[in-house]
C-alpha cells in the first residue's frame, strides 16, 4: 500500500511540476490542465487494457497451475485436508497426458503442467514433496529425450512463477517475470492480440485434446504428425541420425542431465521416498523412429550414466500399446488410454512392492 | 501455553492479547514472516503498561524467516526483531525452517547472539530428526533450548519428541488441535473423554499436550475461547486414555512444510 501512495504523491508532484512550467512558457494553465486531462484518460486505457490482459484466459493459460489444483501449494492445502499421498508423477507433455488417476484407489498427483523440464521437476519436487507420506512413491517419467538438455527462457521461467518458491526461479528472470505478473501489457503485441480477442469474444479457454476415447486423427494424419514430431525434435537438439551418434553439444547437455538426475534422486531417497522410472508408451507410427538404436543412444545409456539403482518400467517396447486409438495424435494418449496405462502402472507397481 | 499473534491486526491483536493476559496468559509467539512483529510489540508494551505487568512475567518468541537467513546478517536481524517488538531481549528465538544451505551457518550465528544476552533462548521450529543430525554433527556450542513443530493426536511425531526430551529441549506444539479438522471433530475417543470429563474436544486435547509435556502454540481471536484453553488444569488424562489420544497418529501434517521451505 504504501507503495501505491508514493507513486500518487510523485504523480501529483510532476503535474504541479507541469502547471508551474505551462504557466511560466504559456502564461496560462489551460495547456496544463488539457495535459492533465489527457494523462489521466491515458494512465486509465492503460490500467484498464492492463486489467483486461490479466483476467483473461490466455494469461492464466501462461501459467502452469492457474487454479491452485494442480499442486499442493499454500493455498490447495489449506482447501484440501488430503495428505500423505501415496505417489505423485514427473515429466513432460508425455506425462500430462499418460497419467490419469481418477479411477485409481489411490491418493496421487499428476505433476506435468506440460512442457517441463527435469530441472523444472526437481525443483517442484522440492517445493511440493510434503505432500507424499512416509516412503511414497516419485515417477520419473521419462520421455525420448530427457537424458539430453534444452535451453529454456523467460516464458519458461513466467510459468512457474507463481507455482515455485521465488527463489527457485533463476535469477536472471526474477524481475522481468515479477514485472510481467503485474503488467501483462509488458507482452506487447502478444497482449494487445489478447484484448481484441476479449472485446470480440474469442478469449475462450482451448478445449482439451485428450478428452476423448478415440483417435481423431486419419492413418495419413498420424504419419504426418509424427514426421512432424520427429523434425521439430532434430531442429530443437541439432539431430542429423536419430541413429547416430551423439553431437558435442548433446553430450554436454547429457552431462548436465546425468547431474540433475542424481541430485534429484539424492533428494528423493533423503527423504525415505523411492523413486521409478517410467517410459510411457508410444503409437506405432512414432515407434518406427524409435529403433532399437536410437533407445539405446538416447534412453538407456543415459539411465545407465545416471549409475543409480533405480526400477525401470518400460512401457515403450512390445506392441501393448500400440493401439491407436489409445491415443490422440502419434504421440500421446487420450483419456480411455491414459486410464488404461494408469491402470497398468499402479499394477505394476504393486507387484514391485512399491504401492 | 502460548498465544499465537500470526496475521492479526492492530486492533484485532489488542482485543486478544488483553483479553489474553486478563485470562492468564503470559506467553506470545510471533515471527518475523508473519508481517507484523511492531503490532505485536506495540501492543503488548500498551497492554504491560495498562494491565501493569512487568516485563519479566511475559514470555515472547519470535523467529527468524527464510529471506532473514539468506541475508545472513543474523545479528542485525535479532536488533530488528527487538526494535519491533519494543524490547531488550526475546525469551526464545527460533529459527523459522531448515532453509537449505543456510540453516546451520545461522544456528552458529544465533549461538554467538544469544551469548550477548538478546535472546534468552535460541532454538528452531520445524526440523526433522535429519537436520538435527546434520547440524549436530556440523558441531554446536549450544544445546537447543526450544523447538517447535506441528503436533496433534494426528501427528504425534514421538521421534522428535523423545530426541528432545533425551537432550533436554523444550518442545512447543503449533496447530496443537490440528485446527479442529473433521477427523479430530468427529473421533470417537475424544468425543468419549469430552464426554466423560465435561470438557471440550479442544480441551481434552490441550490437557494431553501438557501430560506430554509439549507446550500447545494456539491462535484464537475469541476471548470466551481463550478461557476455554487455560481452563485444563482441573482434571487429569489416565495413561491409558493419552495412549488412545495418541493413537489417533497418522503422521498427518496440516501445513506441508516445503510449500514454506523449498528444498525442506
């Protein structure tokens, strides 16, 4: 509050400031006056477009728990009066839509808002772990190319901001995302798409893919999404041969990887939580990129770098899931077959001892 | 018992602590991170003046957040805290949380605070048996004086309990009533000792704390509740009936802790 009345009384002062110069230079205070005028009109557009960005559905889109349900956050735990949970998952867009546990006698969480990072799991794993009970149980889930590292940015670091603990957002975006969180005008041209949108009426939420039990998509548009998959995948990590060897840049990335790994299993372990991983399955039109070659290259000989006794459920080979109508698109499964895998995981799990 | 301060206002803060201290309360709990230790100081230094209770009758804890530990300053923070609360010394300082990577530099650094006569007590809240034995075996001048930690009949944590009673650390209980949660509301066994000693479940639950020997950390804005819960001294739990209270632990903890401390 305090704030709010210093930046009024600067305000106040500059515009003393102005009357005193217009009627120094003009002899007269109606410059000034309009001056005034035309400041207020605009400082009100301006809160006013400000507003209307933030209350809209692409702004809380941005964000990765938006209604406070998806993580026990200060404000889900003094909502739900649920705790110890028998197992919370990890990972990527793979992982938002293979686990699904309504039907599940279980107490568990899916952790993946989507696009996220392993570094972004660990740091959610350190924000939200106490939610887990004695010896609970952590999916790591692992995707194709988790054991190598990509770039992240100020959008990534906006997604979390109000999820993680301050102090787990790297440094480097603090301000700009806390300037971001208070004015979304900053957005620029991203923002002003936005209030059209709002004024018009198409600022509604975007309908969820996978609410479905079948796959809309055609064989010919499953093939082409695929394709598609795999050459963003090889843009983004400077991939020639999904067969060949790793890039210099890719091994370093994998080194940053092995150590993240380690240091969020030390986490998980220190705690008395047990970790495992899982590899979701995949459609068979982008299991044909996924040879036996490229698993090794890109999947197992990471876990093995990791040197870390860690169960293994892998869910990508055989021919389980290869149903396409599991799945939504080449690449994740809708909702008849996210319950399906969610099913078959808790089983296993339970025939392991670890639920 | 102690009376928590945490998020009230001025006016709100006045209306209790006094009806607090008419009752016979004498023990306040504040932290820096609740945003208002001056409202805590202004009104206990106007409530000892117009009650004419001295100094040395009122028990004050306050403790050190996570950003304070962070800034490291330490011995600055102890001279803000009793700018606030308009005093020479706080009864017992705590550390907040086990804030990663910062926790046991700060221990050390109160040890050398407490020696200057500011804090007549040091100690921390919310730490598990893992950080004891990390700070322990960074090595420590000083003995814990006081800890505080959630504990309930649904959260009885009798590890940390014994750890303290072996070294001789007092130990305070937050959420003594785990907030009345529907479980606590409706077990049968509390309803049967209310029942059976004309006292409340809030009650019951208070006497077994003192039978424990762990010192309930409460936060009522009523004052007919207040004398309520300093009206627990006129009966007595069995053994067997404080085994039943207790066995209503499920290790179930209200406030999670790495929500306040990431990396907990």
């Amino acid at each position: 509050m305090k704030k709010r009345y210093y930046a009024v009384l600067i305000f106040l002062l500059l515009n003393i400031a102005v009357q005193l110069l217009c009627m120094t230079v003009f002899c007269s205070y109606t410059p000034g006056v309009i001056l005034i005028i035309l400041e207020v009109v605009s400082l009100a557009v301006l809160f006013g477009c400000n507003r209307t960005v933030r209350t809209s559905n692409w702004f809380k889109g941005l964000h990765a728990d938006p209604e406070h349900e998806r993580y026990p956050d200060n404000i889900w735990y003094r909502k739900h009066d649920e705790r110890n949970f028998d197992l919370i998952n990890l990972g990527s867009n793979s992982a938002k839509y293979a686990f699904d546990y309504t039907e599940e006698p279980v107490r568990a969480m899916n952790w993946s808002s989507g696009s996220q990072t392993l570094i972004d799991d660990y740091k959610l794993m350190r924000n939200f772990h106490s939610i887990l009970k004695e010896r609970g149980t952590v999916i790591i889930t692992i995707m194709p190319f988790t054991g190598i590292n990509k770039q992240t940015g100020l959008t990534d670091a906006f997604k979390f901001w109000k999820v993680l603990d301050y102090t787990q957002t790297d440094p480097q975006y603090r301000i700009k995302c806390g300037l971001l969180e208070r004015f979304p005008i900053l957005f620029g041209m991203a923002a002003v798409k936005t209030i059209v949108k709002v004024v018009i009426g198409r600022d509604g939420r975007a309908a969820d893919e996978a609410d479905t039990d079948r796959n809309p998509m055609s064989e010919d548009m499953l093939k082409a999404h695929a394709a598609r998959m795999i050459a963003a995948w090889k843009h983004e990590f400077s991939i020639d041969s999904l067969e060949g060897p790793l890039t210099d840049q890719n091994h370093e990335g994998r080194e940053i990887r092995i150590a993240v790994m380690r240091s969020l299993l030390d986490f998980i372990e220190e705690r008395g939580y047990r970790p495992v991983f899982v590899i979701p399955p995949v459609s068979s039109y982008l299991k044909e990129y996924f040879t036996d070659a490229f698993q090794e290259i890109y999947i197992y000989s990471y876990l093995k770098q990791i040197e870390r006794s860690v169960p293994i459920l892998d869910y990508m080979k055989g021919d389980e899931y290869d149903d396409k109508g599991l799945y939504f698109n080449s690449y994740y499964l809708n909702r008849r077959g996210a319950r399906i895998f969610t099913h078959r995981v808790m089983a296993d799990l339970a025939g392991m001892g670890l639920l | 018992m102690v009376m928590s301060t945490n998020y009230m206002d001025y006016r709100l803060m006045k209306e209790v602590v006094a009806a607090g201290l008419k009752c016979g309360f004498r023990a306040f709990d504040t932290a820096r991170d609740y945003g208002n230790e001056d409202i805590v100081g202004r009104v206990l230094s106007e409530c000892m003046r117009e009650l004419h209770i001295p100094r040395e009758e009122i028990f004050i804890t306050t403790k050190i957040g996570n950003s304070q530990q962070i800034l490291g300053n330490i011995d600055r923070q102890i001279e803000i805290s009793l700018k606030n609360l308009r005093t020479e010394y706080v009864d017992l300082w705590l550390m907040h949380w086990p804030y990663p990577d910062y926790y046991i530099e700060t221990y050390h650094k109160m040890e050398k605070v407490y020696h200057s006569g500011k804090a007549h007590a040091i100690g921390m809240a919310n730490y598990r048996l893992r950080h004891f034995e990390r700070l322990f075996d960074a090595g420590i001048e000083i003995m814990p004086h006081g800890v505080q930690y959630e504990c309930h009949p649904m959260r009885t944590a009798d590890e940390i309990l014994s750890f303290c009673k072996n070294n001789n650390i007092a130990v305070q209980a937050y959420s003594p009533i785990c907030r009345m949660i529907p479980e606590i509301r409706n077990a049968d066994c509390l309803k049967s000792l209310s029942d059976k000693y004309h006292k409340t479940i809030a009650q019951v639950i208070l006497r077994w704390h003192f039978q424990r020997g762990t010192v309930p950390v409460f936060k009522s804005t009523k004052p007919e509740r207040l004398r309520e819960n300093i009206g627990i001294f006129d009966f007595n739990l069995t053994d067997d009936e404080i085994r039943e209270v207790s066995s209503l632990n499920q290790d179930y903890k209200y406030h999670l802790e790495s929500a306040s401390c990431p990396g907990y």
